[in-house]
C-alpha cells in the first residue's frame, strides 16, 4: 500500500487566509498580526477584551509511555480537534511549538501527521514567528548581563562559583553541556565553569508559558534566581536590572500564534518546554485566549501521562486555576506489543499475547489521570498493520479498567476517523463526573512532594537524595519556596529512570541527582537518573538529510 508522507499530505493542503481562520472564532483582523498569508500572532488588546467571559470545557491528550513504534498524541491532539468541529462543535486546538533541536537529531516534526496536521507544517518545525528565538535571546542577555556586572566591579557581590544561572541554545550539543567561559585574559573577565541547556529547558521560556500577560511576564522575570552572594543571600534578575530589557525581547513572543488544521479549524501553537526536562505544555495565556472562543479546547501535555499530564496538572492547571473536564490517553497496538516484549522489527506480525502482556502500561496512565479526578478515554490511534483481534484485545483491557478504548483513524481519514471519539468526549465533558484536583497540596514539603509522585506516578518504593539536596530543599522552604509545586525531569521512555524498563515496573527507585529552584517561573526542578538539559544528537541526525531539492522544496526534515 502506498502512503503520501506527511510533509507531502501538508503541501497539498488547501489552506484558507488567517484572517478567515480568526474570523471563525470572532478575533477582528485588526487584532490579528500576520506573518505572512497563513499564520498570525493575535493581539494582547484582543486577549484582555475577553476577561468575563464564560470558558469552554478542556480536554487533555496524553499518552502511554513512548516507545520507538510511535503513539501519535499530536497527531491525536490536532484528529480530536477537527473530529469535534466535523459534530458541530466550535473546538480549537492547542499546541506547542517546535524545538530545531529534536528536528534536526530524531524527533521529526511536532504539527502532527498524516490527515491530522497543523499547517504550515515546515515553518512550524522551523523558525515559525521566531519565539524561540527571542526566548533564546532574552535569556542569553541575562547571562550577558550577569558576567558584564562581574566583570565592572561586582557591586552586588556575586560570588563567582555560586552563579546558578547557566547559557543556553535552541540545538542538541553535548559539548556545550559543561563549559568554561571568561577565558584569554584580564579583558574577557573572570573564568568560571557554566554550560547550556537547550532553550526548551530554560526557565524564561517556562515563564513565558505560565505568564497572564506583560506585566505577569516581567515580575516573573524579576524573581528569577541568578546568582548567590558568599553569604548565600540569593541575587534576582531584577537587581541585575535585565527584566526591563528581556520583556521587551519577549514582547511578540508573548503574543500566542494562530495557525490551521488541514481541515481549516483554528489551533493555538504557542510555547514549547520539554516535558521530560521543563513542565511539557503550550502557554497559559493560549489556553485561556481558547477557552474564551471556543466550546472545546483540546490541548495536549508532552510524552507520556506519567511526566506531561503530571505537570499540566500539577503546575499549568495548578497555576492558571483550569480545571480540565475529560482526558484522552492515546495509544497504538504496535506500542503495546512493543511494551509486551516484541522487537521494533517484528511489530507488523500479529501478536494478540504481547499485547495482552504490554497493556499493563496503559493501566497504570488510566488511572494515574483517573487519580486527579479526571475521566478517561483511550483513543487507540490505527496503524495499517493492526489486526481486528489485537485491536479487541487492547479495548477489552480497557473496558477492565472501567473506561473504554475507541479505534481512530484520523491519520488516514482526518476527521471521519475521530467522529467516535468526539461524541465521547463530548460525553465525558458534559456529563460532570470530572472532579479535578491536584495529586499533593501547596504546604506539603519539597521532598515529600517529590515522594508523592515518584510513588503514587511512577509507583516507586523510595526516592533516593543525598543529606545535600535535602537540606537544599529546607533551605528553599526557609526561603518561602515551599509552597511551589515540583518539576520532575525524568526519562520519558519509563516510569523508572531506567529508559530501557517498558511496562508497569514496581519495587524501583527514583535518585534525584539535582534540584534547581525556578522563582520566576514558579516550581522546583528534580532532575532524576541520567537525564540531561542538554541534549546530544544521535549517531546518525536528520540534519543529514535534510536540504533543498530541485523543486526548492526541503526533503528530509519529516
């Protein structure tokens, strides 16, 4: 069977000007910034006339853990989203944006595929309104700033091996990850070790994404920690006076994006922080500037439920006060299969056992979400190679879960392949069985935080944490850091910090190797195992193969 390529599906597209787009969810084109022909940023003046009014219902897209045979929850995300508008529903779409890192190392695109994109799918996985950009740089004019000040004196007392504030960069590079800067002389200023993180990692780019509006954006700016005195006395962005100048490099950024589906819907691509290393979801303010102009708002949270649903629990809808009214948990037969213990290359052959075996994972996500008083859907996302009896085998599971899984076919047939999908959320949504709360409360303590999820998520017996970075914690909740919520940067292949544990493990360990404290963007970070801020490419990146053709189209990059 032949099958068009997403990028090849994508061109084909029949996409309608942006301002038609925004004319559906009644955005005035004067409130739209256009960047180009079909994708536009809308205005903060429009944002702020929508205060009062009533909200649509969330619904989240999460996912089983991902395995190399593929889930698709973007893909799901952008199918749910033309499936409700094809039943007459005014839904939109919202999603993040593209990290070049990933797309240039293994990842491929993030406008999902098949049927189901989001279009103008190149320029979204490339350099798209140029957010990450500005992300990249108003970070980066702290760290400027941070070493200038040093270098003309050092007025605040910055103690040179207690700067915390570390440079980063939208691409995977291992060798930037532990750096020496400052080096040739007097006039290059004080050597110190530093190193990047990759933008989606940084914090400016979470505080974007958690901010309300300008004002939010740049008292959050203010409160990051960039340094510490020898007393350990903590020195803010602000008294370095760099939230004024960042604001101003974020202020486009901040507005979110307007784009389409293949199918002319409106969606949202606003913001991209990494699930396994930041908090996994598109921005606050696109959210709840959906939630004010459509009936649904469907969004997703990155990687698996255990790390994305986790944090937009936890943190996003913590946070902005949303309260999600249906969750879709999306998984492949392959993927089942593939967690029962079947080899990437046998998953074309019909294994009903391995199935039946792998299901377990998908359990454990039902009622992790169940756990936050959400009620659950699986949607199955179909690939050509599932067998009707590896399909049952995986819906029966489901039903023994007390929830019921839908097959889709969304990438092969758009909307008609979501219409049962749709008419379910749209029963769970308007049934009022949702009862959303948060897994631990604002006063419990840091690590006991930590604990909760690390139990009651990925159902581990113990978090192991050296004397170190428990007093660290301590001292934070002196501080009156407390009450914040807790990041997990963890591997998203596992529930363990193992990527190589497929399933539902029990009886492990989580070790949590570092924390930092993120005061602007307002969570602690734990990062757990061998996870890294910085990403490495693989053996083999896709940025060797991807060029422009003959035709001036770029091949290689989906």
């Amino acid at each position: 069977m032949a099958f068009k390529s997403d990028i090849e599906i994508a061109r084909e597209a029949k996409k309608r000007p942006i301002q038609e787009i925004g004319d559906k969810l009644g955005i005035p084109t004067e409130h739209l910034l256009p960047y180009g022909h079909d994708k536009a940023k809308v205005s903060q003046d429009f944002i702020t006339s929508l205060e009062g009014k009533k909200d649509g219902k969330l619904i989240l897209v999460t996912a089983i853990n991902p395995t190399p045979a593929g889930e698709g929850k973007t893909t799901t995300t952008v199918g749910l989203g033309d499936g409700l508008n094809r039943i007459g529903k005014k839904a939109v779409i919202c999603i993040r944006e593209a990290s070049l890192g990933p797309n240039f190392g293994m990842k491929g695109g993030a406008a999902g595929g098949g049927y189901a994109q989001v279009v103008p799918m190149e320029e979204m996985n490339l350099h798209f309104t140029g957010d990450f950009h500005a992300i990249t740089s108003a970070h980066n004019l702290l760290s400027a700033m941070i070493d200038n000040h040093i270098y003309w004196g050092n007025e605040l007392g910055i103690d040179e091996r207690r700067v915390a504030w570390r440079r980063v960069m939208d691409m995977n590079d291992r060798a930037l990850r532990d750096t020496v800067v400052s080096l040739g002389g007097v006039s290059n200023g004080f050597p110190r070790q530093t190193g990047f993180d990759i933008t989606v990692a940084s914090e400016v780019m979470a505080i974007l994404c958690l901010s309300k509006n300008l004002e939010d954006l740049q008292e959050r700016l203010g409160r990051i920690v960039v340094a510490y005195r020898r007393d350990k006395t903590p020195i803010y962005c602000r008294d370095i006076k760099a939230d004024g100048a960042m604001t101003v490099l974020l202020k486009d950024a901040m507005q979110p994006n307007l784009v389409q589906t293949l199918e002319n819907n409106p969606a949202f691509v606003h913001g991209g922080p990494f699930a396994n290393i930041a908090h996994g979801c598109n921005s606050v303010i696109a959210t709840k500037t959906a939630l004010k102009l459509g009936e649904y708002v469907v969004t997703e949270a990155g990687f698996g439920a255990d790390l994305g649903a986790e944090k937009f629990f936890d943190i996003k809808c913590r946070k902005a006060g949303l309260k999600p009214a249906a969750a879709v948990i999306v998984a492949t037969v392959r993927a089942m299969k593939m967690n029962g213990g079947v080899a990437k290359a046998d998953l074309n052959n019909e294994n009903v056992d391995a199935v039946k075996k792998g299901c377990p994972n998908l359990g454990r996500h039902i009622a992790n979400v169940k756990g936050f008083g959400v009620p659950v859907v699986v949607a199955i996302n179909h690939f050509y190679s599932d067998t009707d009896a590896e399909v049952q085998a995986v819906k029966d599971y489901v039903a023994q879960q007390g929830s019921e899984a839908i097959l889709c076919q969304h990438w092969a047939k758009g909307s008609e392949g979501t219409e049962a999908l749709a008419h379910k959320v749209v029963q769970l949504a308007e049934s009022g069985s949702a009862n959303f709360a948060p897994l631990y409360p604002d006063d419990m303590p840091l690590f006991q935080k930590i604990e909760t999820i690390a139990k009651r998520i990925y159902h581990a017996d113990e978090v192991l944490a050296d004397k170190s970075i428990r007093d660290q914690l301590k001292v934070w909740e002196e501080a009156g850091y407390g009450n914040l919520p807790v990041c997990m940067a963890k591997t998203q292949y596992s529930f363990t910090t193992d990527p190589n544990r497929r399933g539902a493990p029990t009886g492990h360990s989580v070790p949590v190797r570092e924390v930092r404290l993120s005061a602007g963007a307002g969570f602690i970070v734990a990062i757990c195992g061998e996870i890294m801020t910085m990403p490495g490419l693989p053996r083999t990146p896709a940025a060797e193969t991807i060029r422009i053709n003959d035709e001036g189209n770029v091949e290689g990059l989906f």
